[in-house]
C-alpha cells in the first residue's frame, strides 16, 4: 500500500483551515506549548502534540455544543 495516501484527517470544510490554524496557535500559548517556525513537529514532544490536540478537541466540542444549545451557556 506504499504510495497510498489514507489520512482521514482531510476537512469537511475547507474553508475552516485558517481558523483551525488561529485556534491552534491560541491555544498553544495558552498551554505555553511552542510551536515550530518551520512547521514541522517532528521535535515537538509527543505530550506536548497530545495536549495540545486535546485541548484543541475540547474547544471545538464545546463550541458545537453552545451553537446546538442555541448559544446558551451550559454550566458543568
């Protein structure tokens, strides 16, 4: 299967990539993660790479579920 190319990381919304980019780069200074300036993530630590796309899951969840609530807060 060399050659193939299997990501299931493609975006339903194309459009979304400059956010999701934004949304990323607020969150790892947030986290006070750095993120390469090269792009590449290569030398980034696996835990830092892991909380960072968690924390990013957990923000997107959080806004689907405000606009499913009609945008009311949800206290948890």
């Amino acid at each position: 299967m060399a050659g193939q190319s299997r990501s299931s990381n493609t975006l339903v919304v194309p459009q979304a990539s400059a956010a999701l980019d934004q949304m990323k780069y607020e969150v790892a200074q947030e986290l006070g993660i750095q993120i390469p300036q090269d792009g590449y993530y290569g030398n980034m630590a696996t835990r830092d790479a892991g909380s960072l796309g968690g924390y990013i899951t957990r923000k997107l969840v959080q806004i689907a579920e405000q606009q499913l609530s009609g945008g009311q807060s949800q206290n948890r």
